[in-house]
C-alpha cells in the first residue's frame, strides 16, 4: 500500500515494545514440515475421536434426544390444531345461535306490528 503525506519517503519503522528497545518478534509462518505435523496431528485427533465409544454414545443420545423433541413438537402442532378446530366449531355454533334468535325476534316483530298496526308506522310495514 503506497503511502502519502509528510513522511512518505522515510521506510517505516519497526513496531517495539513500550520499554524495549528492540523491534518486536516477527510473526513466523508455518513451513511444509510444520503443516504437514499439524494436519497428522489434527488426523489423530480425528481418529481417536471416531475410535472412543463415548462419542458413539454421545452421538445416539443427541439423535435419541432429538427425536424426541421433534415427536413433542408434532404432537404440540397436533393439540393446538385440535383447540384451534374446536374453538371454531364453537364460534360458529354460537354465530348461527344468534343469527337463530334474531331471526325469531325479527318474525315477532312483525306478528306484533301486524296485530296491532300503528299510525306512526310506513304503510309498507304495517302490511309485511
């Protein structure tokens, strides 16, 4: 990266410690024998890791348990839809009541007006 301003032209500096007066250690990357150790190393791990029976264990437990929570889960979205089914059956059971009522009280009305006809009344009621 080129860089601009007053001291573009001095090389820059090494970074220090604050009460040292040599330059700080630089970073070391990893040669091929250093990488080849690391990835025989993380393969052992792997290995001994796929050999223990305590993973296998662990592994059946995760997949028992999880089998688990999803049948919960299923039967929860099961009872929910069951409540959500009744309460709509109840909701509509109630609506037609009142549509029931109404309509008897509707029909009353009118028996009541043409038994007894009032001159306050429209002529197109007092004959329905």
């Amino acid at each position: 990266m080129a860089r601009s301003g007053r001291d573009a032209a001095k090389p820059p500096q090494a970074v220090t410690a604050a009460d040292s007066r040599s330059p700080a250690p630089r970073a070391r990357t990893l040669g091929f024998d250093q990488r080849l150790a690391m990835r025989l190393v993380r393969l052992a791990l792997i290995r001994d890791v796929l050999r223990s029976r305590r993973f296998y264990e662990r592994v059946t437990l995760a997949v028992i348990v999880l089998r688990a929570l999803r049948q919960i889960n299923q039967q929860n979205r099961a009872s929910a839809m069951e409540r959500l089914a009744a309460w709509d059956k109840r909701q509509i059971h109630r609506i037609e009541v009142k549509a029931q009522q109404q309509g008897l009280s509707v029909k009353g009305t009118r028996r009541m007006i043409r038994s007894r006809p009032s001159k306050d009344l429209p002529q197109k009621m007092r004959e329905t």
